[in-house]
C-alpha cells in the first residue's frame, strides 16, 4: 500500500499582488528596523532664503558633499542652533 499524496492547495498570487508587496517592503532595511524615523513637516520661508539653500544643495551635490539636499541642509542648520541655544 502506497501513501497517499495531499495536494495542498495555495492561493495563485497576482501580479499586482506582488508589485504591491514589493512597493511596501522597498523602502525598509534589510534585518534592521529604522531607529529613527523622519516626519514631515511644512515651514515657510522667505524666498531669498529658499534660494540660498537650494543653490548651496546643489553646490553639494555636485562637489559630492553632504548635505545634498533642501532637507538636509535645514535640519543640519535647525541642529546646530539649538545646540546654541540649550
């Protein structure tokens, strides 16, 4: 007497399903957990100071230093006056 074999029914995964499960797990480390998560925000700023920053972000870029970007530059200038300012 032979053993019998189950089949074993799984479900059929779509394409979208799996370009949707890929979307979602993109943007996480691989074995790692984010330790410290952004936020977004909205500030206002004057024009001529937006300017500034984002001539000096792409200076960066270019010469390949950091901060690159609107966002870094911000954060690193909010970062260094409250240290000023404990």
């Amino acid at each position: 007497m032979g053993l019998k074999k189950t089949s074993i029914k799984r479900n059929e995964i779509t394409i979208d399903q799996a370009e949707l499960l890929a979307k979602k797990l993109a943007d996480r480390p691989y074995g790692q957990e984010k330790t410290d998560a952004f936020v977004r925000t909205t500030i206002s700023l004057p024009k001529k100071l937006l300017l500034v920053i984002e001539d000096l972000a792409l200076k960066n870029k270019r010469n390949g230093i950091n901060p690159k970007n609107n966002s870094s530059i911000i954060r690193a200038a909010l970062e260094e006056y409250l240290i000023k300012h404990k």
